[in-house]
DNA sequence: CAAAGATTGTGACTTTTGTCTCAGGTTGGT
DNA sequence: ACCAACCTGAGACAAAAGTCACAATCTTTG
C-alpha cells in the first residue's frame, strides 16, 4: 500500500478514512495487460472496477465497424461502463489498453464477505460510480458547448498529457472529427 | 399516495420496497411553478431533487450570453444537477419551468431526522443520482456518436414528446443546431 | 540498415452547417 | 379584434467540416 494508492482513492472520495483503505484493495486484483488487450468486450456485461497503475485505457463505441474514442484513462484515474454495471446490460462499448499496462480490478460482487465485512467499501463503490460518470459527463460537455477547435484548446490546456500520449487520429476521433481536420484545427495554431 | 408516484419511483430503483416509498414523500415538499420560474439559478449550488409531477424543466447552460439546452424533464422524471449538488459547487447551469408546472422537491440534508429513522432514504438517493446521471449520458452521447440529423432522427423514434411539446427553437438548440438547419433536417423528412 | 507499413500534412473539391434576411403564421394579452 | 412578440420556413451566400488523393515523415521489423 504505497502512498500514490491512498491519494488514488482520495481523488474519488476525500471523506474516506486512511485506515479503510488497504481493505478497498484486498478485494482488488492486481492484471497486467498486452496493448490491445481487451477488459470489457462489446456485448458482455460488465461487473468490475478498473484502476490504472501504468498504461492508460481506450474505450470505444463500434459505429457501424468504424470505432469512435469515448475516454481514454491514464495512470491513477478509474473507468467502468457503469450503465452495463448498474443494469446488468450487455455493453455496447468495448475497454482495452492502449499500451501494455497494468491494472487494479475492483470486482462488485456487493453480496459477498466484503459487504459484512466492511459497509465502508460499499459506500466507497456508490461514490465512485459518481465519480466515473462526473467526468464522463466533462467529456461531454465539451461537445455540447464547444466547437471542434474549442474542444481542441480546451485539451491542451486541462489535458496535456492526453495530446502527449495519444496519437492525433485517436484524438480526432475522441473529439468528433476527422484526422484531416485536426491536423488543420493544429496548423493553425491560432 | 397514488399509484402514478410509486411508478416514478420505481423507474428510479425498481428494488425499492413499496411500504418505504410513503416516507419518501413525506419528506419532500409539493410546488407550483409559473413558465418561466426558475428552480435553481447559475451561481447557487444545488441542494435539491426535482420531480416533475406537471408541466415540464428546462435546464440550459449560458455560453457568452446565448443559452444552450442540456435537457428537458417531463412528467413523472427526476432532475437536478449533480456536479454542484456532489460537490458543493455554484451551479453553471440553470433550471426552470418550461410552462405553469408542479414539482415535488426532495431535500438533501441527509444529517437530519429523516437519515436515523430511514436509511432507506439514503440509499435511494445514492441510487437517484446514478440514474439521472444515466439519463444524461443518454442525451450525451447523441452529440458523440451521431450527426444532427441522426439526432433528430433519435429523438423522433425515442422521445416524441419531446418534439411534440418543445418548440423548434428550443430543439434546436438540444441538438447544437441553429433553428434553420434543424428546420432543413426536418423538411428533408428522410 | 533498408523495406514495409503506419501516421501525418496538404491541396482540391463537395457537402454540411451557419449567417443574414424576410415573409407569413401563431399566440397571448389588452 | 388588434397588436406585439415569438415562431417557422425559405433563399442566398459564407464558413466550416468532410472526402479523396497523394506526398512526406516517422516506426517497426526483419
């Protein structure tokens, strides 16, 4: 349990009591991954949690065989399909990794030992599903509000490393245009 | 207690227990809205649930002076917003009544009475929350996956009312188009 | 190190959407 | 019944984004 795990759990829920969080992680398994390796598969219900230690993760929606970039999740953040986990549906979305990378797998089964055992992980589950869905909900936002180039800008300013890490024809698709249009939107630099 | 509003609720959380929905209720308080009233202003951070019994809610971001509908709440459907409710924020978007309307407004002061004498109470509020989150990811991903026209296709198939008691206008702006391009996808009727 | 493959940048052209304008219709209040 | 405010549809033009083609550059792999 190192110190970069607690502020892990912090960022989700600051209320979180110190000596509670070793027990989070018992429940959790630690899995490396291959880069295009796949956690959630389109079509199958998803039931787990992911952490990510090193690595980041690519979730995508298949639209009509052409792949569309919703998240990309970096080194301490967490991401789950949560519509899947709440009603137990088939996904329609698919999470892989973007790199080899390793993970913390947080599965729910809320009905066994850790539920007796300990109400505090339940709680913290509740709150991390609202967790994952606020941010999902910035994504979105920024193609509500903005414009290709306004959700360009607004990356490189609140979220560098993602410019850094991904390549431009994944960006382009995470921020709803083509290739050629970012490279554009980049060029002039304006 | 009518048979209308344990359906609302069990939209929410079909496992709550029908004898624990009474108290619920008993909690929130009943209020009448004229068109144009407004439930939660930008700036003011959001301590409440809104369920529409009549009428309908608009909720709208102001981007540079121009306002930009995120969501329309009918009868018998939970609203609020949660970034600021969660997080004690200001609010950077408003809510009020499309037309003369009727809320049943839900308190979330979870330290009171009603926390010891029903714990039921909480966990459906956790529950709420995830599903209005949910629910906006839905309108979400229109924006992500889809074309304007697409959109409006969508909503034709999944939300009718929508089209039939909102004006073009206020449609328009839903879907990120200006009134004249939506008012073309519509003459297209294809 | 060289060849193959993937990624990116650029230009010409097409399609889509936005902007500006106006005319006709609807609604609500007096 | 009248007026004002708002809403809708349509046309002409401008701006933005997509499509297609190809060259330049970067990466991978044998």
């Amino acid at each position: 349990m190192t110190k970069e795990f607690q502020a892990y759990i912090k960022k989700v829920s600051a209320r979180i009591p110190d000596e509670d969080i070793p027990s989070l992680f018992k429940w959790a398994q630690s899995r490396d991954l291959k880069k295009g390796e796949v956690l959630l598969r389109e079509g199958e219900v998803c039931r787990e949690f992911y952490l990510v230690e090193k690595g980041y993760l690519r979730t995508w929606y298949n639209k009509d065989g052409d792949p569309i970039n919703l998240n990309f999740t970096f080194e301490g953040d967490f991401t789950t399909n949560l519509k899947s986990l709440n009603g137990r549906l088939p996904s329609d979305l698919t999470i892989e990794a973007g790199e080899d990378s390793r993970m913390w797998v947080f599965n729910l089964d809320l009905r066994r030992e850790k539920y007796e055992s300990n109400p505090e992980i339940v709680l913290f589950y509740r709150r991390l599903a609202v967790h994952v869905l606020l941010a999902s909900e910035e994504h979105s936002n920024l193609f509500k509000l903005y414009t290709p180039a306004e959700r360009y800008r607004y990356i490189e300013q609140n979220n560098p490393r993602l410019l850094q890490r991904i390549s431009l024809s994944q960006i382009a698709s995470y921020l709803g245009v083509t290739r050629e249009t970012l490279s554009r939107i980049r060029g002039k630099r304006q």
